[in-house]
C-alpha cells in the first residue's frame, strides 16, 4: 500500500478548479508514489467554501488557509490566490512544514519573490519541497520542444519570439476586476500572461534573458466597477475607476547564449482567445508552438535536404513524447487541464524521491526580475535594462 | 441534498478508463440532478478487476457483470466491453431495470442490435433508459456543427465527405489483436471507426443514409499471433493467422435530403493518428471538421460578400458554445476525454427528466443497419444498396 | 542563333489567355532549344479575333484555324477550344505536320479520343508530336510528389483520395453557360475538373484505374439561359433551359497497384474555389497537396522516429524542386499560370528532343476511358465498371 | 490606337528580371493607357547586357545608364540595381524629364533620400512622376488588408506585429555577396526586408511610426570573399572578409494612431523563405498575412456573434478583390513576380492621369528615416528614438 499525502488548497476560483480536477485525475493515469487525498479547501465564505469543497471534491472546507496548517492530515499545501497573497502565506506553510505548490505569479514584486526564495531554500534543507505553477512547461508539445533542444536538434539558438496573446478586456464596458487592479494583481498582461511565455522560452532555451527594452500601455484607462462575483470582482459598486495596469507590453531582449527574444503579452489582440506562441530558430532547425493548437508542435529539421525541407506537425500524442503515453492513444489530443495534472504528478515524484521540483521558487524569482526589468526599461524610455542576477 | 445514482461498469480497458474518467469528472464541472457514484466495476480476473478499481477510482469489483444487475446500489450499467457481449448485457441489465449506457457499435450484428433496439423500447416504456455512445457526437465543435445546420446556416445540403483515418497497423508485424478478428469485433476499420463517421455524419445533417455503394480491403492478410495482454491480445502464442476483417472500407451513398456523401475509415493512412474528419456542403455555407484539432470547427458562411469569403476557425471554447461554457476560459481547449464527460451528463439529465436520451440504441441499430448495407455492397461487386428501413 | 518555331492557337478565351500569357513568358525564364514566336491566333469572328491578337499578343489573326495549318511559320497548334471540336482541329493539324498541344479533356467521347490517339501515333512515326494538356502536372508540387513516390519514399500504396471542388454554380441563378450542355462540355464536373484528378492522381502514383464504382448528380436541373458572351454564353435568349451535365461526381475504384482510391468532382462544394487535393498514403510515407496552396507539398516520413512523425509543409520553391529554380528564391511562391509554363517548355524540349511528350493522346485517351467508365457505372447502379483497356 | 510609352531599365539580376516580367505582361491582363514598350537594358558589360536584353526580351542594350536618359524612345527609367547607385541615377533621370521607378530602399541614407525626395518634387512641378517599389504593398491580400482598414472594419488599432523571416545566410559559409557589406547595401536585414515590413505596416494601418527602440546583430562576422558572380558577388577572391552589415534586426515602436508595433527583420529564421508576416489587432477585428502563402488574408471580425468568432481565410482571389479580377477565376492564385505587374499598372496610370503615385520618394524617404532610428536606438542602448519628421 502506499502511502496517503493530504492536499491543502487555497481558493477555488479558476485556478482552484482547475487544480482540483489534476489532484482528482492524476492518480488514475500515472502510477505515484503517494495516493493524493483532497483533505481541505479554504476561502474566507464559509457557505461559497463549503459549496465549492462540495463541487470541486474536498472532503472538509476551512475558512482561514492557516487551519490547513495545523491540520495533519495536510501534507501539500496548494496556493490558488491572487498574487498578493502568495508570499505570506507561502512562507508561512514553508514554517510549518507544508510542501508547498503556489501560482504563478511567484509574487507581486521582486522583495516578495526573495523572501519566498530564501524561505525555499531554508525550507529544502528541512526536506520541505516548493513549487511555482508555471503550468505551460508541462504541455507534452512544451516538454518536446525542451527535449529537441536539449538533443542539440536546434543547433545554436539565434531567435526566440514569444507572444502571449488575448482578447478578454477588448470590449471598454468589461469591468474592473481584480486583475485590472495594480495593488492585487501586481501588473496587468505583463505579470500574468507575460510571466507565462518568459519561463517558457528560458525553459525551452535552458537560456535566460540577461536584459530587455520594453514599452507598456494601457489603452482602456477607466471602466466600470465590477459587481462582486466569485473570482473576477473588484469589491465595486457604480460608477468607473482607473486601471491601474498594463493592458499590454512588448519587450525585446537577449539571452545568455546570444539570441535575440522579442516578446508580446497582450489583452487586446482580438480574435485571439488564449495564444500562448512561441517559436525558436537555431542554426540546425526551428520549433514553433501555438497554445491555442496544443497538441501540435511544429519542428523545421535543417540538417535533411533541402528539397523535404519544412515545419512538420507533430501531433504530441505519441507514447515516447512526455507525459503522452499515460492517457489515451495517439490522435487522441489532452486539453487545458492536463498541464495541471502533469503538474502534480511531478511535485509529488519529486517529494518521493526527496529532489527539489522544477520551476522553483528561485525560478519564479527569475521571473519576478525579468518583470521588474521590462516595467524600469518602459519607465525609462525603453532604455536597455539588465536583468538583475538572481 | 441530491439523490445519488450509483454506476457500475463492465470491462475496464481503454474504453473503461475512459468513462471512468468522465463518471469521476462530471459533477464537478456540471449542474447535475444526481450525484454519480462510482460504484462497482465487473471484470473476468479478480486481481486485475481489483486492481481496476483502485486505480479507476471504483468502489467495488465484481468478476461477474451480473452481479452489477443484482446491486441495488448501481442504477446505471456502463457496457465498455467488445462488441460480442453487448447484446447480452444490455438486454438482461434493461431487465432488470437498470439504466444503460453502451459502447458503440451497438453490436456486432443487426440481429443482435434488433434485439438491443426492441429491449430498450420496452424498457423505454418503464421509464428504463438506454443510449449508445457515439461520443463524437459531444464534441463542442460537432455539436455547434449541429447547430448550425439546424438553424439553417448551410441551406441545403449537398454534400457530406466524411473520413476515420489511422494508422496504427500500417506495420505488417503489428499483432493480430481482437480488433483484427471478426467473431470479437464484428468488422474491422468498418465497424469500429467507420460507425462513428456515419453516425456523426447522419447527426449533423439530420438526414440518413438511404443506400451506398462500397469497397472494402485487408491489405495485410497475416498477422503474427499476440501475446495475450490486457485490451488487445488474441489469445496467441507464436505463429501468425488470418486478419479476419476489413484494414479498410470505401463507400459513396445517397442522404434522404438529396446530398451525396462519400466516407472512408481506415487504419492505413500513414501519418494520420485519429483523423475524424467531416465536410459539409450547402447552398449557403459549408463546414469541416478534423478531430485532430478538436477544439475547432471551419465554418464558411456564404451568405456574406464575396470579398469576405472564406472559411473561419471557431475555437469552440467559447460560453456560448455547447458544452464549452461548463469548463475553461476560451482558448482553453479540450481533449478527448471531455466527449465522454459530456456524455454521461446528458445520459443523467435525460434519466432524471424521464426522456429518451439520444443516441437511443434505435440509432445504432441504424448505423449497424448502415454497415451491413456496406459489407452488402462490397460484397457484390459495389452495386448500390439500400439501406434497410429501420 | 537558335532556330525560331512558330506557334498558332485556336480559341482566345481562358485557356487562350492562359497558354499565350505561358508563350509569352516561357523563353525568358527556361533555356529553351528553340525561341517561340506568337505568329497567329484563330477565332471565328474577325473583330474579336483581331482584339485578342493585339491584347494577348499574337502577331495575326485568323478567323479560320484551318488557315493555321496553311501557314509555314506555325510549327505548332495550340487548341484551346470546346471540348467538342478538340478531334477535328487536332487531327487535321498532325495531318498537317504540326505538333499538337491540346487542352483537356481530350475529346468529349472515347471514339473521338481513340481517332486522336492513332492519328497522334501516325504523327509520332513520322516526328511530328502531340501532347493534352494536363497542366496540374506541372505544379512544382505535384512533379515533387511524382518524384518522391518515384524513389519509393511512400512505399506501397494504399490509398488515394482525391477532389476537385469549386462553387461557382452554387447559386441556382447562374446562367447555362456552354460547359452545362451536354453537346459542348461532353461532361459536367466529371469531364472538366474529374478528368484532371484522375490524370493527376495517376500520374503521382504511377498506377492506373482499374474499375470504378460511381455516383453523379445534378441538384439544379433548370436554369436562366445565358446572354451571349465570350467564354461562357449558351447562345441564350430569355428563359431556362435544362442543364444536361452533372453537377457533381463520386466514385471509387481501385489502382493497378492495389491501392483503394476515392474521387469527388464538384462544382457544388460551397467555399471552395479551385480545391484539387490529393492525399496518397503508402507504407512508408503520406503525401498531400490542396491547389489553394499551390506552392506547398505535405509530406510525411514513416521512416523516422514516431516522436518526430507529422506532416511537414513543403515550400516547393527550392532550387532542387522541379521547375522551381528557374523562377525565384525560396519562398517567393508561383501562381496558376505557371504550369502552362512549364507546359511550354516541357513539350518544346521533347520535340527537339525527338522524343514523345507526355502526357500523350494516349494518356487523353485512357483518362477518358475512366470518365466513360464513371458514367457507366453510374447509370448502372454505381455497380463496379473495369476501365476499358487502351 | 493608345500611345506607346518606352521603359528603360537599369540593372538586370534578380530585380531586373522579375520588373522585365511584368513589363512583359501587364499589357496582356490590364486595360492600359499606354501600349508600353521594352526600350532599352542598362548594364556595364556589353556581353553580359546584350544576353540579358535577349533574354528579358529588351530591344537593346545599353552600356551605361546615361544613354537611356538621352533616348527619345524612353519615357521611364526603371532603377534596379543596389542602393548605392539609386540617388544619382534617379535625380538625373528626373531632370532629364524621365519619369521613374526606383527599388527599395529609396537610398542607402537619408541624406541620399532627401535629395531624392527634393528632385522627385521637383519633376512632380513638371509632370514627370515618381514611384518607389514597394512591391508587397500590391500583393492583392495586402491591398485588401487596407481596404478593411480604410473601411473601418478594425476599428481602432492597438497592435501590429511585422515579422520578415528568411534563413538563406544561416549556413557561416555562405559567401560575402555584396548584400552583406555596408557600403553597397548600406544596411543588412534591416534595409533589405526591414524597409518592407515597415511600408506594408504604414501603408495597412495608414499610421506611421513615430518612434522606436531596437536591437541589431550580427551573428556570423567573417565570411568567404565571393568568387565574383552576376547579382550576388562581391568582387571578392579566396579567403574570408567581414559582414559590415546586420543579420537580424529587432525593434518596438509606437504608431501615431496610438497602436504599439513589433518589428523583427532576420535572415537567420531557419526554415523561414521568405515569410514576410504581419498582423494587426484592432477593436472591432483583426488582419494576419504571411506571404509564404500570399493568396490569403486571415480575417476575424468580432462585431459578429461570439460563437461565430473566428479568423477567415480568405482566398483573395476573387473579381471584387484588389487587382485579382484581372487574372484568372477564384482559387487560381498568383505568384511573386505579379505584385510587380500590379506596380508598373499603377504607375502607367497615375502617369496617364497625372497624378502622383505612391508610394512616392517622400514615402521611401520615410522609411528611410525609420531605418535611421533603428539603427540610431540599437546604438545608444536600445533607448525609445523619435523618428525625424518629413
């Protein structure tokens, strides 16, 4: 029999169901080392937090996060909470001895991000384990793209253009929702979707970004305050406020083997729903991704004549691509969903075998700094701006 | 407080993983009028069944399917068996007044699905429900083709093309699984994916296939014996035998609407995984589908300026979309597993509103009727053949 | 100096347009063994002849094509006309001791066909030759496809599916214009666009149609007739008349080499505008090609590792393709045009070669053999039909 | 009868060949004001120019550029050499009363620009016109691209993101042809296909960059000297020389509609020919092009319903499309070289009408100055750099 380890979540918005559906499904296609339980969510309503314990599967539903703490029974605590709140309680579950696994992003400045580094780090002596959820490095098609890099099939890279692209505040009548606001949510695309597609092209690179230039804006600067509703309100009323974050940025910059990178995460890019694109060229092939067509990646081969020369879609859904061969045969494509499930089968492999998970804490702090450079660089007449060294 | 409905499914290999899958999901992402519980799963061998249930997330197991009609607490019998035992289960679980969901195709037989029709009307008439799961049918983007054709959008039919394309036993040292033996799966590429194109065909135009004229092939006459193993195995040992039924199956037929449609399924089209593919002409406008980008459906609209012409990519994930709303923001896409989810809250919500839920097992006796015109066909020289009337 | 040859071509309409925009084009792009002069181009009236001459430019203009043959600075006939008057012109000029290059199909009838193909046999012993017009072999592409399956990179075939789908009668007010008469278009979707699906899908195989099981129809029976007019006109009037060609055509049938092949030809494929697509799928590799995207060919290699498998987009404008090099760099695509180019230049070269081009009237001939076949079986059936042989 | 205009061109590699081509047709696809007629070739070699006027189909050929601007028979100079060459060639010819179509870029400064733009207002006083060949701007997709936008249908712009992607130096030993070297082509990438995307950017949005922030590289430094060859070489000899040019060119920007701009020009993108991209996001839709497959225009336009939503590809092909009624019917594309046919029919036109064409030298001259900014930003740290006024 193997042993149980108890899960603590906190929130259950989005992100909370989302990971809630990976602790209900990951053990029922990956053989674990632990059998995960659903002990306890918390949220602050003890009705909604009972009715989304009901929904989502958790046995118990606590209305303070720091019961999780106490309880023995929980083992992981699982951080689905705005950016604001991240670091203390992050920290906190680190003291008490909680694996932790926390959203991205890690937090809403640098000083926060370090002070849950440093907590990591003392926390991994202990054989306490910690994660950030930047979930896109566990798309197979992501994870294949790392691999043909890692095998040396890109040569030497020479071009990353990454593009985070959404439409969802296109429309000036959408309302101000917390993530519009700069005091909970940190910046606007530019830490959301922005954060996402910077870990992705250093995941994929194993390169990181050692400087930028970069403009911001915000192009819809009042809109009306939100009604309160689960996950999207802004505590409003009547009337309109001021947005307070980005709605867009745009950044171009080098990595540390020499490539140049641009990047674009952006609200406004309509008819664009969820486009998470990046794509790599090297001097021996290319590799191209489009989240919005996620089982597919698209690998240009150089080193084949040049008369089959071409970007091939590969389906990722072959038993010898990652994570693929545990669900269902090839064709037959994973959704949304499954990133977060993959997710959670590799913390607790990494609990198991007493490793420290990836991305780390200290991953998520490198994030935080390429953040807090793009928005100096766009402070500073887009001036070239280096990103501090972690 | 909602009334439980327990489940207990026969077989457990791909077919039951997957519902699994979905029993374990669809209340947490739909409003349902029952509370589903995975009760007891049946199998031959008790260790494996055992193990089964464990990591499928089943209460029970039971080494004999009859035990499940025997349980009070299972009103739901989930048939995820080859198509020899369908009729069996079916039949005698509709006597005892259990609900059924069945695996397609209905059967191996038109007798056998005649039977299968007859039993459920009887059962229909004691509130017994039963449907037979033609999943592709709740893929949001085949749905939404549905729609679309229902509201007009395409004006007249014209034309249906409709291909399942494989290609995974394109290797002539693949085992002679089940699949590949006629008195286990009754056809070959024919019954197994080319049901699913006629069905999905006939769902979205609303019309039905009154004859065709076909050509079916082994293209691979011996296969090495299989080593028995859970799902596939033949029963081998060493040495080779006989493929039994059809690598692949053309045929070209005639819609009650007047609309020609051609379809082909085959499991040699090398390079092709899980291609369900489907176009549909109109007077004014046409749609295509490819499962291998599921969470999309083109859709040209005819109707406006020339200048616009051309085909658009719906990513089915938006609210209004069906089904779509129930999980992710849009842009988030779905994948395989979520047809059966949306499956099996149907099935519950047509159990509690005392209706017959679509597909009914006359439909796949329909599509069974379809297939034996087909082998009809093929059989004498391509002459066109009607379709029996159901 | 190289030796001048002179051309003539009979008709001015599309085809006329489109073979004089190749004559034109052809000797600066290709190092050609003769320089071709536009001496002359035949229609039937005067004014309008004489208009085309100076717009397509053509050195004279001749209100009789019999005049053509007169001349002795024609080396060639060009026939660009109706179907139905491909035999009488093109007999009569290799009589005459002109090459002949024909526009598809071949004749409207297997007798007119077969009296083409033995005078083109006549013509060959004493060098004087002939080629069809079957310009879709000469897209880039299309030769690639020949070529890889030529060195065996598909390995066996199995399959072929192959449509031509166009829309351009969907609207039920589109006047009967000469290609929707039987007496001039000796055929409807079939002979116009089928035939060029059959030629290619035979050509790319290198495999021939043996028998074919077949379906037409025609969904609007009556229509407007037509006002006079260049190229299309019925010689109308007011009022309908009947439309007595198919609308559309479906067969199936079988290669010589044993493959199983699918044929679709519309002109009822709403939203499709010029769609000749082609899919081979063989033991060891795919091919796909769409007419929309001329300049690419998909090619899918079996061979290599399954994590790497996918269609691959093709550019076909490298200098190691055929054609391609004599164009422009990489990536700087064709267009329709251009295979009548390559037309041009293929069939100048074999007639300083000395050498019988291809396609033949031989080949004109076996394509109509496969129409007849097609129209056969539909009207008996859709019962299998073996193509007579040539 | 419609007077004869006679064409002088300077230059005949690749540029040359491909104004000869359209010069060759246009007469044969447009309804002209002017018969035009292929005067006279400029070259330096006597042997190599009178093969080329063979060849190209020019009448004679001339030895220096000079002599065109003295014949009475040649009323437009045709400037298709490097840039270096352009300004003195240009001016002069405009004072002798020739009209002109000069290559991009414009120049290889801003100073040469200026003078340029000076001379070009200058002659407009006369009658004398002036066009600058911004070719992609007659792509029919990319002429509908500002059609939609003049229409309104994208209501206000907040993005663009313009890529020009080819790969042809990835290879470090492809030799250092006189592109690669700054005093002949006065910048690398960036000039060559950076000036493109920043005229199709202003030219689609009707905006122009008011600013910008950049990065350049060059990624190989040292290259073998050419062996002298006709359109690339560079004089060269044995050994290797340095690139004085940039490989790749990055840079952000503002438009003075407000919209934020990315910029990539590189030909280092590996499997990339010739993919000259662009998008643009606005309020109400939203545009996307790639001239890897220039028959397209990828449409999405949100004021239709939500689960309608979609980019459309729209084949542009079709009589109400920008110059596509001229050619062939819907689905027959066009290639490269007739972006180029479309520019001499304007030209011929506005000559005709005695209007100005566009765009003009004053909108070379503009790029002219982007280029100068970018190249100014990437010197100075990448800082936000105003683009001078003209």
């Amino acid at each position: 029999m193997r042993p149980v380890i108890g899960i603590g979540m906190v929130g259950y918005a989005f992100m909370g169901r989302t990971h809630s559906q990976a602790w209900r499904s990951v053990d029922a296609f990956f053989d674990l080392p632990f059998k995960p339980a659903m002990v306890a969510v918390a949220g602050r309503s003890a009705e909604a937090t009972a009715q989304a314990a009901e929904k989502l599967g958790w046995a118990h539903a606590e209305t303070d996060w720091k019961r999780l703490l106490e309880r023995d029974d929980v083992q992981i605590v699982d951080i689905c909470t705005p950016g604001d709140s991240h670091a203390e309680i992050a920290i906190a579950a680190l003291a008490a001895g909680k694996h932790v696994l926390c959203e991205k992003p890690l937090a809403n400045t640098v000083a926060e991000a370090e002070a849950m580094a440093a907590a990591a780090k003392e926390a991994a002596a202990r054989g306490v384990r910690s994660m950030v959820a930047f979930n896109y490095r566990r798309v197979p098609a992501v994870a294949l793209a790392r691999r043909f890099v890692e095998e040396g099939r890109l040569g030497e890279i020479r071009h990353v253009r990454a593009q985070y692209l959404q439409d969802w505040i296109v429309d000036p009548e959408f309302p101000l929702v917390w993530r519009l606001q700069k005091d909970k949510a940190g910046s606007g695309a530019l830490g959301d979707i922005g954060a996402h597609i910077i870990d992705t092209a250093e995941f994929i690179t194993g390169q990181r970004l050692t400087g930028v230039s970069a403009m911001t804006e915000t192009f819809v600067k009042e809109r009306p305050l939100a009604v309160s509703s689960a996950g999207l309100s802004a505590g409003g009323g009547a009337g309109t406020g001021p947005v307070t974050v980005d709605d867009a940025a745009l950044f171009i910059g080098r990595l540390s083997g020499g490539a140049l990178a641009s990047f674009e995460a952006t609200r406004f890019a309509t008819g664009h729903k969820n486009a998470l694109r990046i794509e790599v060229n090297g001097s021996l092939g290319s590799l191209s991704f489009d989240f919005e067509a996620m089982n597919e990646l698209w690998f240009h081969d150089h080193t084949i004549g040049s008369a089959e020369h071409g970007f091939r879609r590969v389906q990722v859904t072959e038993p010898d691509h990652p994570y693929a061969g545990a669900w269902w045969p090839p064709g037959h494509g994973l959704g949304y969903e499954h990133t977060f499930v993959h997710e959670t089968k590799d913390f607790l492999e990494a609990i198991a075998a007493g490793t420290d998970p990836v991305p780390s804490f200290e991953d998520g702090l490198r994030v935080q700094r390429v953040l807090a450079a793009v928005e100096q660089s766009a402070a500073e007449g887009s001036r070239f701006t280096t990103v501090e060294d972690s």
